[in-house]
C-alpha cells in the first residue's frame, strides 16, 4: 500500500511530533512517522522505550477510526496488537502472543510494546496515535528491563529497518480492514492469542498477591480474571500486574 512516510534521523518523541504534526494540518490515514533514534521514547505508564540508534523500528501513525464508537475505543489495540503478530509470524516466529493489553511476547520474552492515544469528538473517535517500539536488529539492551529480545537474536538475520517499516504497516491495513468490516473476528483472534491464556498464575493488586487464570478480555479492555476459590473479577490496566516467574 502507499502511506505518506517521514523519517527523522533523532527527534524526543515520534508520538509527540507526530501529534504536533497533526495539530498544525489535516494529515491523511497512516501518515507514518518514524526515527533512527528517540531521546524520549514512551512506552505504557510512561515507561521509557529503549532502542539503539537504527537497530529498531520506532514509529508513530495517524488513524482515523470515526466509524467506531468511543465505547468501542479498545478494538483499536486488538487492530494493532494482532498486525504485529501477524508481521512476526511472516518471519517465522514461535510462541507469539500478546500480553495484556499490547504488548508482544516471543515466549517469555517481550519484543514489541505499542502506546494508543486516541481524541474522541461526541460517541465517535475522531483520530487515534499509534506508536510501536519493535526490536529488530538489537543484539544488546543496557536498560533494567527484564526481558527484552529482538528479531535478530531470533533469526539470526539482518533486516532492513525501512523496508520492515513497509511491511509492518501493510499488516496493520489489513487489520485495520477487519476492524471495518468484521470485528468479531478481530475479537476472536485477540482472545485466542492472549498471553498465558487460561494457565494459573499469580497477580499481584494493590492489596494482595493472589493465583489466578485469565478468561479474556471484556469490551473495554478490561482484563476478566478467574481467582481460585474467590470468583471472576474485571480489572483496569494500572490495577493489576502479572508477576512474571
């Protein structure tokens, strides 16, 4: 597909100047704004991204989903979550899936994060910034992140950032159709590709740690828990964390 690309070669935020961008013109679906290096890169929480300069793919791109309801607001992440799935399956990759609510997991092992904003204008979203940090060529990460791995540290490969650039976007046009056109689907496979899925494990809230299996994901993006001997329970992403074993 063609999309308008602009790449930077350093720059704080592709989030931020993309936002800033769309602030002083109409820019059109998939304006995609990428770097070589960002001094600022965000992650969920405000958590820093880390990625040596041209090793990575660090971009930002413009939606504008008006055919969804704000309610409906979280489908965007099952959109971007399942497109970059799709692009690490293309390169063979095992044991993909997403940790709740959108990060990318090979395994134990995380390999992309995406941070969704989005601008609602009465029951409808009027544009939505998706930015993925997604790691590529890095062989080696300095920062205290407990598990990162790259494309590279998998295949054994070299890729081209710019051309992976092209690809990863093709996928998210491809989902971005389905969330058009058949979102049930696009439900579905989310489910299906949720990150320890069913499996017991512990949690930790801001009053106890505790077992638990997830169940899936209800319509606002909450995470449905299924506590041992206490019921099912529905938590909000900042109210809830996997202790990672």
């Amino acid at each position: 597909m063609n999309f308008k690309h602009l790449h930077i070669d350093e720059l704080l935020s592709t989030h931020d100047k993309l936002w800033e961008l769309a602030s002083q013109e109409d820019l059109p679906e998939f304006y995609t704004l990428s770097a070589g290096f960002q001094k600022n890169g965000r992650g969920q929480d405000s958590k820093q991204w880390e990625s040596k300069k041209d090793e990575n793919i660090v971009l930002s791109t413009l939606l504008s989903p008006k055919f969804l309801l704000a309610e409906d607001i979280f489908q965007i992440s099952r959109c971007v979550s399942l497109a970059v799935i799709n692009y690490l399956k293309e390169k063979k990759l095992k044991g993909l899936s997403i940790k709740w609510p959108n990060d990318i997991y090979v395994g134990k092992r995380k390999i992309a994060g995406i941070l969704i904003q989005n601008v609602i204008s009465g029951h409808h979203i009027e544009k939505s910034m998706l930015s993925i940090g997604l790691n590529i060529n890095q062989e080696c990460f300095d920062s205290d992140a407990p598990n990162p791995i790259s494309l590279k540290q998998i295949t054994h490969h070299n890729y081209n950032i710019q051309s992976e650039i092209g690809l990863l976007i093709q996928h998210i046009a491809k989902q971005y159709v389905f969330l058009q056109n058949d979102p049930l689907d696009l439900l579905s496979r989310y489910h299906q590709n949720l990150f320890q899925l069913e499996k017991w494990k512990k949690y930790s809230d801001e009053n106890q740690i505790f077992t638990a299996r997830i169940k899936g994901v209800d319509s606002f993006g909450r995470l449905i828990l299924e506590k041992k001997d206490a019921g099912t329970e529905v938590y909000d992403i900042k109210q809830i964390s996997l202790i990672l074993e």
